[in-house]
C-alpha cells in the first residue's frame, strides 16, 4: 500500500479521478435518460439510487479485477486493452441508445445494468492506476461519481466546449496503461533501466495520442466534405 501522504499516492488519486470523469461522461447520458419518462418527483430517487447501485457494482468489480492482474500475464493484457481504449476514447463517436424506464424500479435496474455495461474501461483503468491500493481504488470512486452525476451536464459541455480535455485523458489512460505493462513479471528483464522504462512510457502515449488526432482531424474533414 502506498504512503498515505506521499507524492505517488496522489498523483495516483488525480490520475483516477480525472480518468473516471472522461470515461464516465457516457454514464451519466444513460442515468439521465434512463429517468426522463418518470414524473419529476421520482427522477430525483431513481438517480440516488441508481447511482448507488452502480457504485456498489461498480466497486465490486474493481476490487475483482484488482484481484485478477495480480495473475501474470494479465498486466500486460489489461495493460494493451487500456491503450486500446485510450485510442477509441479520442476516435469513436458516441452513441446512446438506451430505453427510459417507464417504472421506478425498471429506471433504477437501466442505470445499473448500462452502467455496469459501460463501465467495464473505467474499472479496468481504475484498478490498473491504484496498483493494488484499495484505499484508492475507494477514495476514487467516492470522489468522482458524484461530480458524474451532479454535474454531468457541465462536464460533458466542457468536453465539448475544449475537446483537449479528452485528449488529456486518453493520454492519462495510455499512461496507465503502460504502467501496468512495465510491472508485468514476465517483462520485468526489459525494465530494469529506468530511463528504458520512462522512454517506453513516453513513446507509448506521445504516439497514440498522436494517432488519435490525426485519426479525428480526418474524420472531421470527412464529415466536413459530406456535409
């Protein structure tokens, strides 16, 4: 477990959070959507409480997978799924095609089950980030699913409004990503220098985040000449 106190512990936790509120912009569409057919005095109580099953969830999984890439082999296979996320987070258009609930218990069951549908990045990118620490894995989840949910729509009009702020965020993903490869036992010989290891590091994210620029500057210039 990491010193409470210590430079890495919070680098660590803003590295969670910030990657929570970039990847959960989706999440908080679905709760949203899954509430707007009931009446606006039970919107309110579907959203607490659909938010809080999701969390539970949501914290469940975490701590399993945490779990899991102790196995070897797996930081390297969560480590290029991640980066693989990282990518389609700067690339793919979103889409939301979720059903409102039209019962108090049936919205509440919708935010749980997409979120737990959607929010298999997060988890992994969360569990990747705390290595191992689940005073992390909890503290990160308290501090960035309520921004999620209370200020959903201003998050999601930043993103819009400054469009970097994704790429920020791929760019932490990418570089958590490779962090969990680095700590992968069987490639543990290839990082004993750690100026190999922060090259690695730094050429892995400068690169994808390159990649998924160039990759949107052309889908926008596509979209530009269709239209």
């Amino acid at each position: 477990m990491m010193d409470f106190f210590s430079m890495e512990f919070f680098t660590a936790l803003l590295s969670i959070v910030i990657m929570d509120l970039v990847l959960a912009g989706d999440n908080a569409i679905v709760i949203g959507l899954a509430a707007k057919n009931l009446p606006k005095n039970k919107q309110t109580k579907v959203i607490i409480w659909g938010t809080v099953g999701a969390i539970i969830i949501r914290s469940i999984a975490t701590i399993l997978v945490v779990y899991l890439l102790k196995i070897p082999g797996l930081m390297l296979i969560g480590g290029v799924i991640l980066i693989w996320i990282a990518y389609k987070l700067m690339t793919e258009e979103d889409s939301h095609e979720v059903k409102a609930g039209n019962s108090f218990w049936g919205a509440i069951g919708t935010i749980i089950i997409a979120d737990a549908a959607m929010g298999l990045d997060n988890v992994l990118a969360v569990a990747g980030a705390a290595h191992g620490d689940f005073l992390l894995v909890f503290l990160g989840l308290l501090v960035s699913i309520p921004i999620v949910v209370l200020g959903s729509t201003i998050i999601l009009r930043f993103i819009e409004r400054f469009p970097i702020i994704i790429f920020v965020g791929a760019a932490i993903v990418a570089w958590t990503a490779t962090k969990m490869i680095v700590k992968e036992p069987f490639l543990q010989w290839l990082f004993t220098n750690d100026w190999i290891q922060y090259g690695f590091e730094l050429i892995v994210v400068v690169t994808l985040v390159s990649l998924g620029i160039m990759k949107k500057m052309q889908m926008e210039k596509k979209d530009k000449n269709a239209g």
